[in-house]
C-alpha cells in the first residue's frame, strides 16, 4: 500500500455556517466548495490547506453518523484520511494485516473520492479512513 499523504482531517461540526466564518474570517482559508452526501446523511465543507484539506462534517439528519458522534463525543475531530493509490488494494492489505474495516468495499465519498474506514480498535481508537481520488 502506498500512503501518499494525508487527504483531510475531519472535524464534526454542528452548525456548519457558524462554524465556516471561524475557519474563513479568523484563520483566513477559502471554502472551496460544499457537498451533500445523502448517503452518509452529511453535509460538507473543504478547506484547502497546503497539499491537504480541513473537511467540516455536518449532519444532516438526526440518525446520521456525524449526529451520533456529536450526541458522544461533542465537535471535534471525527477522522483522519490518508490518500492512498489504490482503494481496494489498500483494503485488502490491511485485512491481510489483520486490521478490522467498517466498509470492506469502496464507497462513494465527498469530492468523488473512493472511501473506506477502518474500525478505530484496530486503529488505536482513531477513525481512519483510505482515501482513493484523482489529484
């Protein structure tokens, strides 16, 4: 597998505007955009940072994931992506190395990255997520 840097810190939030002018108006970073994942009930922000970005996770929904961490564990910090080559491979490798994975097959992901995350006890209690995207 090759870890090609880390793709994006996900940070939970839960009020995605309010957070925003903390991020835009005191640290001065442009929102390159933002992106409804119906699938993961979640609503994001990307904040470019050098090679890497800040993604802001809002629920949007109740039961969705992001809510569920929130209701556990407050705002914060939820995951941390590394950008890898070759999504399955990776997946396969760290299954082949005995670490356990949420998803076992690539999903679909914010910015039309490949995704998938591997459980945080295996990880030391870090959600860690593969990410596969262009760019």
């Amino acid at each position: 597998m090759n870890v090609k840097k880390v793709d994006h810190i996900g940070i939970a939030v839960k009020n995605l505007d309010e957070t925003l002018k903390f991020y835009q108006d005191i640290l001065g970073l442009e929102c390159a955009g933002t992106e409804v994942v119906e699938e993961q009930k979640v609503k994001v922000a990307f904040l470019p940072v050098g090679d890497t970005e800040v993604e802001l996770l809002e629920s949007t929904e109740d039961d969705g994931p992001i809510a569920k961490f929130i209701e556990k564990k407050g705002e914060g910090i939820q995951h941390i992506a590394f950008r890898v080559d070759n999504i399955e491979e990776a997946i396969e490798e760290m299954k082949a190395k005995g670490v356990r994975m949420i998803d076992e097959k690539p999903r679909y992901g914010a910015g039309g990255a490949k995704i998938a995350f591997c459980h945080p006890k295996s990880t030391g209690g870090v959600l860690v997520e593969l990410s596969e995207r262009e760019g």
